[in-house]
C-alpha cells in the first residue's frame, strides 16, 4: 500500500484514539453499517450537531456520540443496538425543545434523525410524506409551489415529528385543527425494532394516541399528512405601546368569543418585554387568503398610537423564516403554558402577573419575556374531530379557550434563578384563572415546563388510554426509562 506522509498518518491515528477515547460500550455497540453514521466529541458533525440546538441549555450538553440514521431502517437497528445494552438515549427531530434534555443527553446517546428529511407529495396531491428530521420550512415551500399547505409550526426550523407529536397549533388551525389532525399515518420504529404503521383503520390505537402523546410510544419516522390547498396570505405582527392595552384586551376577547368566527383568521396576541425595549403590546395575524386587511380582525384595526406593522401578502414557507428570525438560537430558554376559558377579567389579571415579572428581571442583555395568547375555538375543535380526533381532550365553550405561552430567553442570568420567576408567573397566572372560575386543565404540550405534568390535563379517560397503549407497544418501559427526557405517562 502506498505510504502516507508522517504527519498524515499520525493526524489519521489521532482521530481513531480520539473516537476511541469516547467510544463507551453503548457506542461502539453501533458497529457495522451504523459506524459511519456514528460522530463524536471533537468532530465538526458533532459540533454541527450541538451547535444547531434552539436552546443553549440543550447545545452544552455532551453526549457520548450522536448517531444519524439515513433510513427507517438504520433507526431500528440503531434502537435494537442500544436497547439491547440498556444504553440511555434522546431522541431529536429538529432540536426545538425547551426542556433540559428533551432532545438531548448527558454522556447518553443521541439519535439525531435530521437526515430523514424528505418530503414527498402523492401523485394526486392529496397527501404529502414527511420525514422525521424535516423542518417546517422544508415542508412548506414544496407545498406552496403546488398550492397546497398542511398545518404546523409557526417557525421554519422547528422539527414536524416532534411538534406533531406535542398537537402543533399552525397557520391554519381554526379550520383544519391541530397539526397532528392532519396524519393520516405514522410510521413508528418501536422498542423491539419492529417498524409498524399507524392509521385510522390499522393500529388505530397508537394512531390515535401519537396525536398529543409525545414519544411514549416509540420512535416516529415518517408521518403522512393530508394536505389542503392554499396559495399566498396576509399576515404579518401589529405593535402597541401598553397605553393600548384596554383596547387591545377588549379586542382580543370579542374575536375569539365571536360567534360568527372566521375561520380563515389566526392570531396570537403578546405581551412582549425586553430589557433593551421595554414593554409593549403585539398582534401577529394570519388570513388564509391575499386579502388586505380582512374585516376578520377588524376589532383590532381602530386601536390607535400603533408603534409599527409588518403585515404583507406572502407566504407561509416565507413567512416561517421571518418567525424564526424573532426567536433565534444561543440563548437560554423557558417556556410553560396553561389554558383559561376566555375571559376579559383573566387577560387583565395575566397583564398584572406579567408586569410584576418583568421588574424582578434584573438588567443583563438580550434578557426577554413574553406571554402569548392563543384562541383555541369552537370551528377548530370541530376540525380536529372530522378527522379523527386527537387524545388531548379539548372542548371549546362557544366564548372559546385562550391556550397560553409563556417564554424566557437569557444569557448571562443563572437558570435555576430565572426557572423560578418562570414558576412564579405560571402559579399567578393559574391562580387568576382559579379565581375567576375560568381555569382548564389543558397544558400545551410543545410549550410545557419542565416541572408540569401535561397529560394529566388531558382528562383521566385519555390518560388512561395513553398508559394502557404505551404498555401495550412498549411493554419493557423503554421509552420510559432508556430515554429519560420529554413529558412521560
């Protein structure tokens, strides 16, 4: 064989110790095809890897090597490998997670599905195939070349396995439901390795409970979306000074109770702080055609000192990016949610709360804080269940439920200090709704905190049904107790 030169052979020899150095049983137990796919610390894939998480407490953390599987096939052998050991795993879609470890671990094995990224429509174009690892955007833009859409997150870089998986409440959702309304099928690598498929007619059971239920169940690989069509929007965030608060609360109130509610409008309303702004007031609006202005929203329109508007007809492939631009990676991040049946008296209370927050922050840079409220309305109930339903147990009451989000992004503030506002707010903000007698139990999945329990707020029936169907397809707890992060049952 040829010789390679001295400092060739000795680089090529250091990174076979360096691989070696890292490779634990639970690694080199990846061994044959799996081998290529298989990084570790100190090389540029891991590094890409890390560094391409949204949430800096999720980047630092330091698996013992990440394997990136090109098939369904290569993950159910990569799960056979590591179950078969009882290595410890996480399991990661598009790394969009607050929560410590959700998608990410410590001296553990990270599977990282980013590869399994196609996207593929039927020849009718009535169903779109989507793989685990894709993005939104990745999704959105073929779609909108053929005039179709499905629902799903709001940023482009959010991953659609692990958003559809926590319900994803999209674009389109007064009309369509949930994201997870929309899968017509999963495929489901589950704890043997088996790869099974899940549909309304054919492991109905598991169809149904990966709609809201996370990853108790098994590894997601592919899901198949029904799609609707749908060309260019209007949409873009309206900015308030808090002067405008009372109008901005009645007028948020009046479009989600409104009994002749326009299902081709969404909005989010924020409460909005950053220590480099100060406060203010925000409206993203989303309108399922290029019109203008559309008289959907009208009760927001007359609402005066408006501070700017980025409003415009676009698209929602385009428009994801400009979302994802608003809440960039490399910062520490909290989120929680909670939920209250529609109520002026509440958003008032929730203002309050949030405003005590915001002077107990302290000064240091690119600190930021927002609640944000979401209609969850009769029409959008009424969706979800045309399609099958999902295992989250909502009902909306016709003044409609407002689901809401709170977000913390910092850098330089210690977390367990800025967990604990967190914390308090969430409690202010339930014990409001206490008193007002407009509390609900349902927690966002995507959006929960860490320290809240969100299936339980799924009623006792569908928990039940979550824990019997977990142990029915993963009867040795794998997804219990080998992947210890995300919401368990």
């Amino acid at each position: 064989m040829a010789w390679l030169p001295f400092f060739t052979l000795a680089y090529f020899m250091l990174g076979i110790s360096e691989a070696a150095s890292y490779a634990t049983p639970c690694c080199s137990g990846l061994s044959g095809h799996l081998r290529p796919n298989v990084v570790y610390p100190g090389s540029s894939a891991y590094n890409e890897s890390l560094s391409t998480y949204w949430a800096l407490q999720e980047q630092v953390m330091s698996p013992s090597c990440i394997v990136m599987p090109r098939s369904t096939e290569e993950v159910a052998a990569v799960l056979k490998a590591l179950v078969s050991r009882s290595c410890k795993f996480a399991v990661r879609s598009g790394g969009h997670g607050s929560v410590p470890g959700i998608s990410n671990i410590e001296s553990g094995v990270t599977i990282d599905l980013r590869r399994l990224n196609f996207t593929k429509l039927s020849s009718d174009g009535r169903l779109v195939s989507v793989g685990a690892g894709q993005n939104w955007h990745g999704v959105y833009l073929p779609l909108y070349q053929a005039g179709l859409t499905i629902p799903g997150g709001r940023d482009s870089s959010i991953g659609v396995s692990g958003s559809t998986l926590g319900g994803a409440l999209g674009y389109v959702g007064p009309s369509t439901g949930l994201g997870c309304d929309s899968v017509v099928e999963f495929e489901v690598v589950l704890a043997d390795g088996n790869v099974v498929s899940a549909t309304r007619s054919h492991n109905s059971d598991l169809w149904r409970a990966l709609k809201g239920g996370g990853s108790n169940f098994g590894i997601v690989t592919k899901l198949v979306f029904q799609t609707r069509p749908l060309g260019d929007i209007w949409v873009g965030t309206a900015y308030y000074p808090v002067t405008a608060l009372e109008g901005e609360l009645q007028a948020f109130h009046d479009f989600t109770a409104n009994p002749t509610y326009d299902t081709k409008a969404s909005l989010m309303m924020s409460f909005a702080y950053a220590v480099d702004r100060g406060l203010l007031l925000a409206n993203s609006y989303a309108y399922a055609e290029p019109l203008h202005m559309p008289s959907a929203f009208s009760p927001f329109y007359a609402i005066p000192n408006q501070l700017g508007n980025t409003t415009s007809i676009t698209n929602v492939a385009a428009y994801s990016i400009d979302q994802d631009a608003t809440s960039p990676s490399g910062f520490h991040q909290i989120t929680f949610a909670t939920t209250f049946t529609n109520s002026i008296q509440q958003l008032h209370d929730v203002w309050a709360e949030f405003e005590r927050t915001t002077l107990k922050l302290g000064q240091a840079s690119g600190t930021s804080l927002a609640v944000t409220f979401f209609p969850i309305v009769p029409s959008l109930i009424a969706a979800s269940k045309a399609r099958g339903g999902n295992v989250m147990g909502l009902e909306a009451p016709p003044e409609g439920l407002v689901m809401t989000v709170g977000s913390l992004s910092f850098t330089a503030a210690e977390y367990g200090v800025m967990s604990g506002l967190a914390d308090g707010l969430l409690s202010g903000i339930i014990e409001a709704a206490k008193r007002n007698h407009v509390h609900h139990p349902y927690i966002d999945l995507n959006h929960a905190k860490g320290s809240q329990k969100p299936f339980l707020g799924y009623g006792a029936g569908n928990y039940a049904f979550l824990k019997s169907t977990s142990q029915k397809y993963d009867p040795r707890g794998v997804f219990q107790a080998l992947m210890p992060g995300g919401f368990k049952l």
